[in-house]
C-alpha cells in the first residue's frame, strides 16, 4: 500500500498520473465521492460519483478500507478491488487525505505514507487558483484546511517536495524502490 497525500493544489492528481505511467506494478485505487465531478473527470475513472444515501450504505456494509469527511464532501476507497490487487502483487496507490492515510496505517502498519510537500503556502495558494476547478468559497476551505494538513504531514514516513515536478515524480520513484527493496 502506497498512500500520496498533500493538501488540496500539492499535485496529487498530477505526480500520481506520472507515477502510474513510469511503474507498471503500480494501480491507483479509485475512491468514491459525494462531491460533484469536476470538468473533465470521469466516473469511475477519477471517481465513483455517489450519492450521500448511496456512500451511507456502503459504509453500513463495510465497503470501505477508510473513509473520511475532507472539505465537507466524504470519500472513500473501496475495499475489494483494493484486496484483489494486494493478492495479485500490485502495489496499490491511495491518492488520499491525511486523516485516510493515518487510517491504512493503523491498520496495515506496512503501508508507505508519502506526503507531497508544496514549496511554500504562497506556490500552494497560486497553483489551487491556477487549476481553476474550485469556487472562492471551496479555495478558502481548501487553503484553511491546508494549515494542519501540513502539520499532518510531518508525521509520514517520506515527505518529498513537489518543486519541480520531475524531480518529486523520480524522487517517489526512488523510495519506492528502495522499500521494494527493504521489504523483500
Ligand atoms: P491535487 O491533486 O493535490 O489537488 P493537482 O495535481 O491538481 O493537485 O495540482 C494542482 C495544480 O498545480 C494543477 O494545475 C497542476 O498542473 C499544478 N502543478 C502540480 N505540480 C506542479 C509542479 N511541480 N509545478 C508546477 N505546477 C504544478
Ligand atoms: P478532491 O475533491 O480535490 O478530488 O479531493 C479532496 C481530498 O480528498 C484530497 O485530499 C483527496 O486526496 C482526498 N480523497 C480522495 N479520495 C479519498 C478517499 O478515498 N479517502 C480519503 N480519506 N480521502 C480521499
């Protein structure tokens, strides 16, 4: 399990696209959400768009790994396909928050948690603008909810800068490697 966190606007979205594209073992995990799609995003690709009743019940069921309420939506990853995978010996990639990273953890203590540092809150602030995807009020909790975000991340096992995304997309690569390596 290898979890990529950062704050709304670090790269998630982008460094893990890279990731998938360079390393053939890896499988990103696809989340359900009651958030709206966004322009562009797929379901079932970039999401399962579900509704609240709809991710209510499958939290009865216990369909999910981890869920958690991030900028007043829910998500949550899915458990079965995630454990097919696991069995087959991908290494599965949670693009998740904070609070779903800390979960995995605590329950697969062998989980990998690599939070995604923006250079600075000002490049952080300038990059959510630029993507265009969120209304000035969703920013405003975006970038409140950033502050202990940040703090959160100090507490993962890797924390890599997302400067130059090159750099933070080779520099993943390396300590996952480097942990295939430990782990056997
Ligand atoms: P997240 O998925 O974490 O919310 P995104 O991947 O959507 O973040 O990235 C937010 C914005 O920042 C996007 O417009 C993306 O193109 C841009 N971006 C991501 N990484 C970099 C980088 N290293 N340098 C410049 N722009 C970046
Ligand atoms: P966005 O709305 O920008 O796609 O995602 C908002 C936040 O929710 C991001 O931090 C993203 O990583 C997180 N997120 C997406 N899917 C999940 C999930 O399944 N579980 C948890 N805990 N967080 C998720």
């Amino acid at each position: 399990m290898i979890v990529l966190s950062s704050p709304s606007g670090g790269g998630k979205t982008t460094v893990s696209k890279k990731l998938l594209a360079r390393d053939r073992n890896i499988v990103r995990s696809v989340s359900c959400t009651t958030r709206e799609p966004r322009a562009g995003e797929k379901n079932g690709r970039d999401y399962f768009f579900v509704t609240p009743a709809k991710f209510q019940s499958m939290i009865s069921q216990g369909a999910f790994l981890e869920w958690a309420k991030v900028h007043q939506h829910r998500y949550g990853t899915p458990r079965r396909w995630v454990e097919a995978q696991l069995r087959k010996g991908k290494d599965v990639l949670f693009v998740i928050d904070v609070q779903g990273g800390t979960a995995l953890k605590r329950k697969n203590p062998e989980a990998l948690l690599l939070f995604l540092q923006p250079p600075s809150f000002g490049v952080l602030r300038q990059r959510l603008v630029g993507r265009q995807t969120n209304s000035s009020a969703d920013m405003k909790v975006r970038l409140a909810d950033a502050r202990w975000e940040l703090r959160e991340g100090r507490r993962y096992d890797y924390r890599v800068v997302n400067d130059r995304l090159g750099q933070a997309v080779s520099d993943i690569l390396k300590i996952i490697r480097k942990e295939r390596l430990l782990r056997g």
